[in-house]
C-alpha cells in the first residue's frame, strides 16, 4: 500500500507531501548531517533549502569543490544582492555569483575591490569562492540598531577622497567630519577636494579650517577645468574611494576623470542613493594615467562610527597635535572639564567654532 503510494507520488511530483512524510524527511537530513554526511552549518533555512533543492550541496565546501584549472583570481567591480561583476586577468568581465550561506568559507561577503577566486562550473557560471584578506577598507556601520552589520564600501585602498563643494550646496562640514574621522580610524591618508570654486571669488572661511586638518585639499571647478591637474596627479598610481553628498558634482568629475564611466553608472546605478546592500553598489573604474577610483553611491551621511565616546574625545582629527592626548582627565569628552586642552585651543582661537561643533554633534548623536 505505502509503496504504491510512493510511486504514485514519484509519478506526479505536483503532488503535495503529507506532514508527517515531509517531517520524516527533515529528520533523514538531520542524521545526514549528523553522520557528517552535509555540511556543517546547522542553519534551519538552508536545511530546508538543501532538501528542496539538493543542487545546493554541490557548493557544500566551495574551496575544494572546484579543481585547480576551474579557479581563477578576479578583481570586484560591482556587487549587487547576489551577484558581482568580477573582471578576470585577461581582462574578461564576468557575472558570478555568491552564497550568503557560504560566507564562512568565503571569509567576507565581496566588495568592490575585493580580489577574489572564482569558481567555474561546468555550465561556465561562475562562483566567488573566496575573498582575499583585504590590506584595508572603508567600512560603513550598519544602522542605529544593527551596528554590526556593517558595509564595506570598498577595499584594498590607498586614499579616501571626499569630494564636497563650496557653494551649491554649501559645504556641510559634519558630512566631510565623519568621513575624515573613518578615514583616521582606518589609518587612510585623506584628500578634501573642493569642487565649483568658480562660484565664489575666495574660500570661506570654514574651509579654510577645516583645510588645515585633512593630509590633502585640492580647490577644482569642473566648469572651468581649475585644479584637475592637480588632482589627477594626486590619484596616480594609487587606488582611491570617492564620496561626496549629491549635487556636489562627484559624477561630472569622475566622468571627466573616467571617460568610460558615464556609460557604465547609467545602468546600474538606482535612484535610493541611501545605500542598502540590496540596491546600490561602488563601483570599480581605471584611470587613463593609472590607479583606480571607487566610486560609492550618494550616502547621505556615514552613520555612527561604531566607538566609544572616550576614544572619540581622544582621536577626533584636529584636536590635539600629533594625537597626543593632552588634558587633565584622561576620561575628559572636552565640554566642561577642568584643565581641557581642546576648549583651552577653542578660547585662543586656535580651534574652530565649527570644528568643536561638529565634534559636538558627533559625540551627541552617539549618546
Ligand atoms: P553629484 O550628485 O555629486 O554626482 O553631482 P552632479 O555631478 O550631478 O552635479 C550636480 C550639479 O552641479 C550639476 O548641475 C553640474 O552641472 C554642477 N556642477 C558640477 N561641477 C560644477 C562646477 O565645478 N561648477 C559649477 N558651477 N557647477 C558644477
């Protein structure tokens, strides 16, 4: 009777599975797993994945699934939900895939500028099958509450440069504060360009401050070609991460800085510049001179750094010369302690108004 039932079910696999056979079939998958017969993630949803489409297994130990002839190295540069767009040795772009599952064995998710190894199936899909150690990154941390999840904007970089413009929009100090801080804590070199400097006929004055904090400023105008030189000169050779709020004019410039630019970002690029994984991604591009630029989707602003509120009082960029700590207190967050040495420097007009501000707005929002 049961067997004939079984086959009648082979038969028609429309056929809906009864509770108790579906339940039965779950416990097999455990054993399996017990026996060490599946992987070892002990992961309800790909349990139930594995039963149902046991092509899954295949990827069940990614690095030796693959024969060393089917592996290839491979430069990241585009990621999208699943997917990134790798560009190979000879210089091939592929499409491969990656499995949040898998992401132990990867040792990272991908992200721009990742250099991977992909695996080539014998359908000729591709599949990122590690992530090298990166030698550094630009992080971007997760929402208020979900710290952890952070994103990383891009990888394997030299420099950040922040592109921001003097007029139109005005320049928002806060936005370029928390990039220069990540840039710190990430130990990257930073370069403030200041673009549209034909709109106004001398830097104001909050610039000007803030220029003497950041490794490098470089004043440009797109309109009139002013300072590109420059700039050009300081990205040789080097692999920087471009961000910048939008209406800045970052696209205008890495669309002369990448003349191939413009026809790639016009189609992935989405319209939610807010940068959930989902939707948007950096993008990898070459400069004609040599190096890269990373170009990241319009965020509105960096999110709170993932640090404590006393190491933010003891590294904020600016406050003390060669970042020795010099106060009285060494808990001192610098708003009424006695013998504190950044209100001391604000009173002499050694420090910006706008500079104790915008640290104020820092430390604030992380309370
Ligand atoms: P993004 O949002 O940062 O990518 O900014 P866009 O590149 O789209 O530029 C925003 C606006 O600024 C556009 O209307 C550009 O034409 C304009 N723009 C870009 N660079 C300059 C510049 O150097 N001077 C002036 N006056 N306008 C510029």
């Amino acid at each position: 009777m049961i067997e004939n039932s079984e086959n009648e079910k082979d038969s028609d696999p429309r056929m809906k599975m009864s509770r108790r056979e579906n339940r039965a079939r779950r416990l097999n998958v455990k054993q399996m797993w017990e026996r060490g017969a599946l992987d070892d993630h002990l992961v309800k949803e790909r349990w139930s994945r594995e039963f149902k489409n046991p092509r899954l297994k295949k990827i069940k130990n990614p690095t030796t699934h693959f024969e060393p002839e089917n592996k290839l190295e491979g430069l990241v540069l585009e990621v999208h939900r699943r997917t990134c767009e790798v560009r190979l040795s000879d210089n091939r772009v592929v499409t491969a895939e990656y499995k949040a599952t898998v992401v132990d064995e990867l040792g990272e998710f991908p992200a721009v500028g990742d250099s991977v190894v992909l695996g080539v199936t014998s359908e000729e899909k591709y599949a990122v099958i590690k992530v090298h150690t990166r030698r550094s990154s630009l992080v971007r941390p997760g929402p208020r509450d979900r710290l952890r999840q952070e994103l990383v904007l891009a990888a394997n970089i030299d420099q950040v440069v922040i592109v921001a413009s003097v007029e139109q929009p005005a320049f928002n100090y806060g936005f370029v504060d928390r990039f220069l801080l990540a840039a710190n804590l990430n130990r990257l070199p930073f370069i403030l360009v200041l673009n549209k400097m034909d709109l106004v006929s001398e830097m104001p004055k909050a610039i000007t401050d803030f220029m003497k904090i950041v490794d490098q400023s470089i004043a440009i105008s797109c309109e009139t070609k002013e300072g590109l030189d420059e700039l050009k000169k300081a990205l040789q050779g080097k692999v920087s991460v471009f961000s910048g709020q939008s209406g800045v004019g970052k696209s205008t410039l890495i669309n002369h800085l990448v003349p191939e630019a413009a026809l790639r970002t016009g189609a992935v690029r989405h319209k939610d510049g807010k940068g959930r994984h989902t939707t948007t991604s950096s993008s990898l591009f070459d400069l004609p001179g040599g190096g890269m630029v990373i170009d990241t989707p319009g965020i509105r602003s960096l999110g709170l750094l993932n640090i404590d509120s006393n190491d933010l009082a003891k590294i904020f960029p600016g406050f003390f010369k060669e970042e020795l700590f010099t106060c009285k207190f060494s808990n001192c967050l610098h708003i009424s302690e006695i013998g504190c040495s950044v209100r001391k420097a604000l009173s002499s007009g050694e420090l910006s108004q706008a500079r104790y501000e915008s640290y104020l707005r820092i430390l604030n929002a992380k309370e």
